[in-house]
C-alpha cells in the first residue's frame, strides 16, 4: 500500500458560527477543484483514494459536514440536513474564491450534490453521484437505521475491524483484512486507553430519514437541475440504496451522462476500484473538455 498524499488542515466558519474542517490537497488554481462530500457517517478520509490518484494534477478538497470528523458539533440537531450542508459549503467556495467545482458526492454528499444544483448550478462544473439517487431504496434505509446514532465503543482497534467487517460483510464480500483495517481507520477515532467510536455526532440520526419516510422523497427535479453538466453515476453491484432501474432513469432524465457499475460491492463504491477509478478519470476529461 502506497503512502497517502499529504494534505493541509484548513478550517471554515459557517454562517451560525460553526467551524468546520476540510483537507486541502495542493493542484492547480486554473481548473476546478475536486470538492468530495461523503456520506452520512463518514468524513473526508473517505477520500484519500481520491487525493492518491488525482491531487497534483487537480486540487482535491475533502469536506466534514458539520458534526463529523474534524468539525464541530452542531447543537442544534435539526440543522443536520442537506439545505444546511448546501450553505456551508456555498460558504467555504465563497472564502475561498471558487466559481466552481467538480462534485463528488458519495450517497448523502450525492444528495448534497443534487440539492446544490437545484439551488446554485452555475457552481457545479461537473458531478459524480455515488450509490444515490432521487429514489432511495427502502432496503437500504432500514440496513443504516439499524445502526445510524447508536453509540458504541470498542476496547481496541482489532475489534472494531471484527465488528465493522462481520456487519458489513455482505457490502464488500471480497475486502482482506488490511482493506478492512484502511476502511475502519477512516472511520473511528480513540485510543487503546479509552477505546474507539465513531467519529460522527451521534445526534445526527435525529434528522435521518428512515423507512417510513422513503416513499415520500422524490428528488427526480433534483437531479434535472444536473442537466447540462458532465455527471457519472456509479453503483455498487450489490447496492441496497440505489437500483439498477433508478439508475438507468437517471442517465436518461440528463443529457451528458455515464452509468457505472462497480461488481460484487455494496453501497458503497470506495475509490479504489478499477472502475470507480477509470470513472472519474473519465468524468475530470468530459470537465477538462468542456473548460
């Protein structure tokens, strides 16, 4: 396993005074960023597959949304939500000057990515939605209430991998032990001294919407304010969010559209995947294209 990119720490202020934590990969400032957004429990090191491959040629920004990672802790929980999500990033582009950026949002930062749109599409040269949709799978939804704000700790570092692996088995069927330990590192923080838990603000999970609400979200117009951007959809095979039917719709619904179909993962994709890679090195060639 290579050595990760190194990156800077860098901070923002939200609009209601929050600070927030972004990784600043170094690129050029003549093209746009690549601005990652991850999902609903997981932080920027989610990206650093991204940053491996693609920083120094294209500067990689990877975000915690507020109450994740190296972000503050919102205390008020009702602001744990994309149009909050969609302000604070509007925020972080002001400060620092960026016009637009390629998007990558993995399942809720896809979500973010689509709800940016429809508020602002001038700021998205280009986007890539991982394992969302406007139709959520209601599968999927009650798979993360199982165990979305539920707080656990682990008495080390090699249980947490047991645990995470044996309850994620079905997702990555063919992940080694190393692969579990990369993905679980990426996810929890402590020490052999206090143990480890998730590095997200459990009270996120009070605004999570759940099987009972999946019928009523319909985000196609969402999605169609995506039209007339380079966008690639990429899809575990074995994912539980994201149908096979939803995803062919939606590269019918926008003009400029590539459907990808990752084999034997769940939700989802890491980016470290043949396919997932070879996605986006195409999607950033459709956006350098189009510059």
């Amino acid at each position: 396993m290579t050595a990760s990119r190194k990156w800077s720490d860098r901070f923002w202020t939200s609009v209601d005074g929050l600070k927030l934590h972004y990784r600043d990969y170094d690129g050029p400032l003549d093209r746009p960023p690549i601005l990652c957004l991850p999902g609903l429990t997981r932080n920027a090191a989610d990206f650093e597959p991204v940053a491996d491959r693609f920083a120094g040629a294209w500067r990689v920004l990877a975000v915690d949304f507020r109450g994740r990672g190296g972000s503050q802790h919102d205390p008020k929980s009702a602001n744990y939500r994309p149009a909050t999500y969609v302000g604070d990033l509007l925020k972080l582009l002001d400060q620092l000057g960026i016009a637009d950026a390629v998007f990558v949002g993995t399942s809720l930062g896809g979500l973010v990515t689509m709800a940016m749109a429809s508020n602002d599409s001038e700021r998205i040269a280009g986007a890539l939605l991982n394992d969302i949709g406007p139709v959520i799978d209601p599968r999927g939804l009650e798979r993360i209430a199982t165990y979305v704000g539920k707080p656990v700790t682990f008495a080390t570092f090699a249980d947490a991998v047991d645990r995470v692996s044996e309850r994620n088995a079905d997702i990555y069927p063919d992940f080694s032990r190393p692969q579990w330990e990369a993905f679980v590192k990426r996810l929890v923080r402590g020490h052999q001294s206090t143990g480890w838990q998730f590095d997200y603000d459990m009270k996120i999970a009070e605004t999570f919407k759940g099987p009972a609400d999946s019928n009523q979200f319909d985000g196609w117009h969402y999605l169609q304010a995506l039209d007339g951007r380079p966008v690639t959809i990429l899809r575990g095979e074995l994912s539980d969010l994201l149908s096979e039917e939803v995803a062919q719709r939606m590269c019918g619904e926008i003009g400029d559209c590539e459907l990808v179909t990752v084999p034997r993962v769940g939700h989802t994709p890491t980016f470290e995947e043949p396919e997932s890679v070879a996605a986006v090195e195409r999607l950033l060639s459709r956006v350098a294209a189009s510059l």
